[in-house]
C-alpha cells in the first residue's frame, strides 16, 4: 500500500512515535527528492526508519542491502510486526519461502526488500529486479565496502554496478563508523561523490560511562552483576578460557549467563545467542566475536573485563546498550597488568608498522581510562567531535565532586621512595605489596621485607593504593615504562615532591568510590518492584513466544514503561502509547488493556 500521508504523520500512525529524532527528518528530506545521501549515525541513533519512512511514500520498491542475515531476518520482522510487507533474499531461505518472497516482489506488495550484497549479484535476481521499479536503493553497514573499515565485504566493491542497473533510483549510504577515510570510501566506492552527507554526534547520551580500578576482577563483576538483577547485559572479556571460566562461575552464582565466543560449536553459539535475544538468558560472557548482527534494544549493561583493543572498539561494544535510548551502564575494569598483557600480544607482531598502530592504539585506550576529565572527551575524540557541555553528569568523572581536598603528599613520598628503592623495576601489584607489608614469595625472594619501605603504607588497602597510584600517574610524578613491562618509574617532578617542599592534593579513594555510586539511579530506572512492568513483562514475553519472534518485537521495553506509567483504560489511550501504531493497535491493545484493568481491579 502506497501511502500519501506526510513523514510525520506516518511516523505515528505506523510507528507509533511522536517526534522525529535528530537527523531524521533531514534525511528522509533528501531521500524523498531524490539526492543520494550518506547518513552517518552513532547505534541506537534511528536510521532504519530514515529509508523505511520514504519505502511507504515511493511508489516503487526499496532495496538494502544488509551484510549479514540476522540483520535482514530481524528488520523483516520487525517491519511486519508494524504492518509493513517486506521480503528478503538470502542463502538461509527454503525454497517455498523464496517462492514467496519473489511474488510478493513481482506483484509490487513488498514494499522492502532485503539483500545479501551477494545475492544481488545473481542472474537471477538481477531480472527479477529489472522488471520491477526499484526508487530507493539502501546500504546499510556502508563501511563495509571499505578496506579501511573494520568489517571490509569484498561483494560491497561491486555495488556501484548494481546500482548503476537502476538508474532512477536514489541511494541511500547509511553506517555508524565514522573516520574521514571511510567515509570517503563509501563515496567513491558507490559513485557518489555529491552525496548529501550528513553527520549526526556521536555522544550517546543514555550511556554512563565508568572505569574501575581492577582489583578482583571477579568479586567486582558479581558487585556490579547484582545491580541489575533480571536486566539484559554483555560481559566482554579477552580470551575464549576466560569467557568459559567466568561464565560457568557466574551461572554457579545464581546468575543466568552463556559464553559465547568463536571456538563453540556454531550450533550452541547460535542458541546462546538466541537465548539472549529472547530474554531467555540475562547475561552473555562473550569475546569480542559476539555483537555483530545483534539488534537486541534493551541492552542494559556492557561490563569489560578486561582492556579493549582500542577506543573505536571500545566505542562500538559499549555501544550495544542503550538502542532502545534508555539509560544504560558501561563499565571497564582497569588493571595494569591489562596493559601487560596487551603489551606481550604487540610485540609478537614482526611488521613494525603494525606493531606502532597497535601501539598507538593502546595508549589511546589507556589515555580513556587513565582521564580524569570527562570520559565522553577521548570517546568523542576518535569521531573528530568536541562535547558542547563540560560536564556531561553521565560518567564517573563528571558525576563526582570536583575540587580536590585530600592531602596525597604523604602517601606520594612513601609510593615514590619505593619505586626509587626497587629499582623502579616493579609492577604496580608487587610496589603495593611492599608498601602493604605482605610477605609473599616474591617479596622474600627479593629481600623487599627488609627495607624502610616495607609496611609503611599499611593504612590503606591494597584498592586504595591502585587509585592513588592512578593519581599519582596522572600528575605526573611517576609513570608506566611500557618498555620495561610497565615497571613504575619516577619523573623529574617527583624529585619537588621527595626533597620536601612542595604539597600535592588530590582525591581519596573512598570518597571517589562513594561519588561513583551515587548516580546509580539515573542508570536505572528499570529495576526495582513496579508490578505492572512485570506483568506487562510477562505477557509481551508470552506473545512472544507464541510468535516464536524476540519479546521486542511486539514491544519494546520503553513501550511497557509508558504503558506502566499511563495505564491506559480505552483504546484511545492505548494508542497514544509509545510505540504504537495502527497494527500493534490492532494486534495488541485488547490483551494488555485486559491486564492493565486486572491491574487496577487489584489495587481497587
Ligand atoms: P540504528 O539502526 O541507528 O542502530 P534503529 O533504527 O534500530 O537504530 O533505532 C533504534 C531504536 O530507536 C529502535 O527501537 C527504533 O524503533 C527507535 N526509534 C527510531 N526513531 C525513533 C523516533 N523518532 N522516536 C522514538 N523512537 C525511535
Ligand atoms: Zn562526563
């Protein structure tokens, strides 16, 4: 069905939403008169409904092109879900369903029709198409078709022949990396060099951002874990022992958790995945392998174990929570022993090329970590953006007291005047260790027990230490010697500090921590005891199931917080509800209006 309403009215008579977001509209503009676009915009920011709004209005078919078939499988869904006819060709199709699919396209019912890059090369879906009129022809995950770019598709470098095959049609580039040298790419690489672009910010404002010291990685995992009890999360970790060690561990706990990663068996991956995805599962314990093609929107947590390979990567993992644009917590837990590590894997590398990328990329991550300003600086940085508000009140950093009023002079002399007496030759683990007073192996061996050092430093714990350490660092008076395994050394400055004269301030550690956990609740407002929510919960999960499709297809879960909050009674106010358009309308209304009403009933 072709549809002559406006953008906007459309947006909630389909969709269900009231106002566009930022970018959106300015998209579907040009695309609705037929300039060639290039959207570049951050995950969760909303572009699928950039060419799916002007898919209703054109009299043609739109085409995307997707890389990957969860992608496609989820958007037909998804598109059905809201009454929209949208078909799909890929390898994972029987041949009844094809058989479907193709006549849907041939009578011009479909008004979406999805795409492997792959499957559009075929002879046979080349004349399909040529006897249809295709108006918009969409590259979705355009970085793809860069080498440059992370995830590099051979089959993307062929599209600008597709696309030269439909010659009224106008394209539409869409992808959220961002790098000058991609974007260039995708422009050249599709042919059009005057495409409209633009760029939306890639602050993601419902994300809080936090680094902790790493002190025991585990009992700070279950820590933070217990914060967001039946809420969706992703825990990344490095390696594939790790994610199976830590995820059998969190399942003895009580936690309802999966691995996932690239050594499984594809078949218990793919129901790990799916377990997740259906809010069958609360937790996956992943490597980096998984994220890629997963749409889930109510990722309320991404917990990093240990250090990311970088700031883009660490953008774009954490950039897996908070889709639905509800609050979401991102947390890295820090340790220098990360770095080590880390460290160890660079120097295998022979090109010296490579080995000074990935170098440069680890003190970017580390720069992130190490910040005491806001964390969204470096972030913001790597996309060539500056944040507008100094404080964003959404990172650890900008979320605690500013002015520094604790007296570090003391606990400094002592820091430094170990390292010196070491040799400055030791981690910090083994400084604190000394300054601590413990007696392990490793402290005999060296005599360490046996300095002035030794215990002198017992008045704070071992967590205590790692922060002002971090301070210490951060001022300037020691540092990490990367090419010493990342012994701690002194600098200059530090000598000021030793000979007496001069007072350092900064912050201490326990009132950082209390700051830190203070702005809890703006992260999460979706725990807690609301009864509705849950039933609500409940049903959509129910439905679900029954439709055998994720729980937020038929709802997403700031669809239920406003229905929780509103209690609509009549049809008329279901409809108002976020999220729903005429077909959930239809679908849905009655069933949940029932619970509401049950709801009410019980608390009469
Ligand atoms: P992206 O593809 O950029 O990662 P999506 O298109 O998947 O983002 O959109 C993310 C979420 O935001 C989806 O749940 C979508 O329905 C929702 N959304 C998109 N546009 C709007 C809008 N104008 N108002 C409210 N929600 C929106
Ligand atoms: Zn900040």
């Amino acid at each position: 069905m072709i549809q002559t309403d406006s953008p906007r009215t459309l947006l909630k008579s389909v969709f269900g939403y009231d106002s566009f977001r930022s970018f959106q509209e300015d998209c579907i503009r040009s695309v609705l008169e037929r300039r060639d676009t290039l959207l570049i915009m951050p995950t969760g920011g909303g572009k699928s409904l950039c060419y799916q709004i002007p898919a209703l209005i054109f009299p043609g078919l739109t085409v995307v092109v997707s890389p990957l078939i969860s992608l496609m499988t989820d958007q037909v869904r998804q598109l059905r879900a809201l009454g929209i006819d949208a078909s799909v060709f890929n390898s994972s199709l029987s041949s009844d369903e094809y058989d479907e699919n193709e006549s849907a396209v041939r009578s011009g019912r479909s008004r979406i029709l999805f795409l492997a890059p792959e499957t559009l090369l075929k002879p046979e879906i080349g004349s399909l198409l040529s006897g249809c009129r295709v108006d918009l022809f969409v590259i979705d995950e355009a970085h793809c078709i860069s080498e440059w770019g992370h995830d590099f598709r051979p089959e993307y470098r062929q599209l600008e022949a597709v696309r030269r095959r439909f010659p009224r049609a106008v394209c539409l580039a869409m992808t959220a990396t961002a790098t000058q040298r991609v974007r260039r790419d995708i422009l050249s690489s599709l042919g059009i060099p005057d495409a409209n672009l633009l760029l939306a910010s890639f602050n993601r404002d419902n994300l809080f951002y936090e680094v902790a010291a790493k002190v025991d990685a585990h009992r700070q995992t279950l820590d933070f874990l217990r914060r967001f009890p039946d809420q969706s999360g992703i825990v990344y970790c490095f390696s594939r022992d790790q994610v199976d060690t830590l995820a059998a561990s969190l399942e003895k706990e009580g936690f309802s958790a999966r691995p996932y990663h690239a050594g499984l068996r594809p078949e218990v991956r793919t129901r790990n995945q799916e377990l997740f995805i259906r809010d069958d599962v609360q937790i996956i314990v992943a490597t980096i392998a998984f994220g890629m093609g997963i749409n889930k929107p109510n990722v309320r947590f991404v917990l990093h174990y240990n250090l990311p390979k970088n700031v883009e990567s660490y953008y774009q993992e954490t950039g897996r929570a908070g889709r639905d644009g509800l609050p979401a917590h991102c947390l890295l837990l820090f340790g220098y022993g990360d770095i080590r590590n880390v460290r160890f894997f660079i120097e295998q590398k022979t090109d010296p090329e490579q080995k000074q990328v990935a170098n440069m990329h680890l003190s970017s991550i580390i720069q992130y970590a190490e910040a005491e300003t806001c964390r969204r600086g470096p972030l913001l940085k790597y996309f060539g953006e500056t944040l507008a508000a100094e404080n964003c009140a959404l990172c650890d950093n900008c979320a605690r007291p500013k002015t520094p009023d604790f007296d570090l002079t003391d606990p400094a002399k002592k820091f430094l005047a170990c390292i010196r007496r070491t040799g400055q030759r030791f981690g910090a683990g083994h400084v604190i260790d000394v300054l601590r007073g413990s007696s392990n192996e490793k402290i005999l061996r060296f005599g360490h027990d046996r300095l002035a050092e030794y215990g002198t430093g017992a008045e704070f714990s071992a967590r205590q230490w790692q922060f002002l350490i971090r301070q210490f660092i951060q001022k300037g008076y020691s540092f990490q010697d990367h090419d010493a395994y990342g012994a701690l050394k002194c600098t200059p400055k530090s000598e000021n500090l030793l000979s007496g004269g001069e007072r350092l301030m900064g912050f201490f550690p326990e009132a950082r921590e209390k700051a830190k956990k203070a702005p809890k609740k703006v992260a999460e407002p979706l725990q807690g005891d609301d009864e509705l929510f849950q039933a609500l919960r409940q049903l959509r999960k129910e439905l679900a199931d029954q439709a055998g499709v994720p729980p937020y297809i038929v709802f997403s879960d700031k669809s239920l917080l406003d229905m929780a909050a509103r209690k609509p009674a009549t049809r008329e106010a279901f409809s108002a509800l976020y999220g729903v358009g005429a077909k959930k309308l239809e679908a849905y209304a009655d069933v949940f209006l029932r619970v509401i009403a049950e709801f009410r009933a019980s608390r009469a």
